[in-house]
C-alpha cells in the first residue's frame, strides 16, 4: 500500500512538472509567434508587408496622377541646376523668356501621367520581393518596409518606369521644348555647351514623389488601427503595436 501511495505521488509530482513545463514553452512560443490565434510566419507577415505597401502605391499613384498631382504638391518636379543655366541664359532672348515655368508645367503633366502607369509597375515589383526577415522589419522603423522596397527594387523600377516617363513628357512636348533650348543655348558664342538629361531627372523624381507617397500610407496603417483595412493587415500589425 505504501508503495502505491508512493507512486501515486510521484506521478502527480511529475505531472505537475510536465503541465508546468508545458505552460512555459506555450508562453515561450506565444512571445514569439504572437497572440493565441496561432502565432504568424515569417510568410504571413512578409505578405502583410507586400499588403501595406501594395495599398500605399495605389493610393499615392491615384493621388499624383490628378491633375496638378504633381505640379502643385509638395512633390512638384523642378529643373535641375545643370538646366537653370540654359533658361536663365535664354530668358533674355525673346520667344525664351517663360521657358523655365513652361517647361516645369510640361514635365511635372508628364509625370502626372505616367503616374497612372506606376501602379501595376510598383505591384509587379512588391509581388517579386523576397524578405530575408520580415519580422525584423515590421518591429523596426516606420518606414522600414518602404526603405526595403527602395533598397530592393528602385533599379528595376527605374528601368520600367523610365520609358513610360519619355512617353509622357513627349506628349505634353517637354522633351521638345528641351532639345530647341538647348539647341538655340548652345548656338550662342562662347558659352559652354550643355544638355544634361531631363528624362532622367524627371524619372527619379517622379520616383522620388511615390515613394513619398507609399512612405506615409506605411505610417498611417502602423500608427492607425482604422487603416488596417484587412483581416491580414489588422493581424500581422498588431504584433507591431504589442
């Protein structure tokens, strides 16, 4: 009988100890998968990411692509220095003298437009995105996961986007405009030629000012509970908020 008693004690002792262990590794696990709903993979929260920013290029390319998007935003697209040589130089001479405001209005309706081709650009980009840990960045800075996806993508995006923008910019005639500035600045005597490159100018720029865009959207789900707009959303930023 004593024996059965000592047995029987031993048992519910290791059972108590198997129970506790048990608790512990659930809140071991729990602290690092996340709430009770099963926790979240590192899939799930590189897709919650993609989720974010894939809203936030919409967003910003619908709002950039309306007229004055550009022209009249903080994202305005001006002359770089290299070209405010030749409209200064050329505003004396008649036909030239509102060159540099006609010329930025031109650029700024050709990134406008082409901004309703930035979309399923971005897109295809977040899509192809792979995170190497996307836990990391979704507990790091506010704009971490837009910094990864400049970091990640910006060259690819450049060489797709850029074309589109040539085709924009050609058809409100800024490219024109350019070229005969150019043109007649480089015909007068001794002064140095120049004819730096607006088309690329105007392509990081207009980058420049999406990327801007996606930025703010990315604060405004992290910091704002109403923005997370999906079940998916709601689930992966709320182990940020934790």
């Amino acid at each position: 009988m004593k024996m059965m008693k000592r047995f029987s004690l031993v048992a519910i002792m290791f059972g108590l100890i198997s129970w506790t262990s048990c608790a512990e590794l659930g809140q071991i696990a729990g602290s690092v998968l996340g709430d009770g709903s099963g926790g979240l993979t590192q899939a799930q929260i590189g897709q919650g990411l993609k989720q974010a920013l894939e809203i936030g290029i919409t967003e910003g390319a619908n709002k950039l692509s309306l007229k004055d998007g550009y022209f009249k935003s903080i994202y305005k697209v001006l002359l770089p220095d290299e070209a405010k040589v030749v409209t200064d130089k050329l505003s004396k001479i008649p036909g030239f003298t509102q060159l540099e405001s006609r010329l930025v209005e031109k650029i700024n309706r050709g990134a406008e437009d082409a901004a309703k081709s930035a979309a399923p650009i971005f897109k295809s980009a977040i899509t192809g995105m792979t995170f190497q840990d996307a836990t990391q960045i979704l507990m790091g800075d506010r704009n971490a996961a837009t910094n990864y996806l400049s970091g990640a993508t910006r060259p690819q995006l450049y060489n797709k986007f850029h074309p589109v923008i040539v085709d924009a910019a050609n058809k409100h005639g800024a490219l024109d405009m350019w070229s005969d500035a150019v043109t007649k600045y480089n015909s007068i005597p001794f002064v140095k030629k120049q004819n730096p490159r607006l088309d690329d100018h105007i392509t990081n720029k207009a980058l420049d000012g999406l990327f801007s865009m996606v930025e703010k959207k990315e604060l405004k789900i992290r910091t704002d509970i109403n923005s997370r707009t999906t079940d998916l959303l709601q689930k992966v930023f709320a182990k940020q908020d934790r």
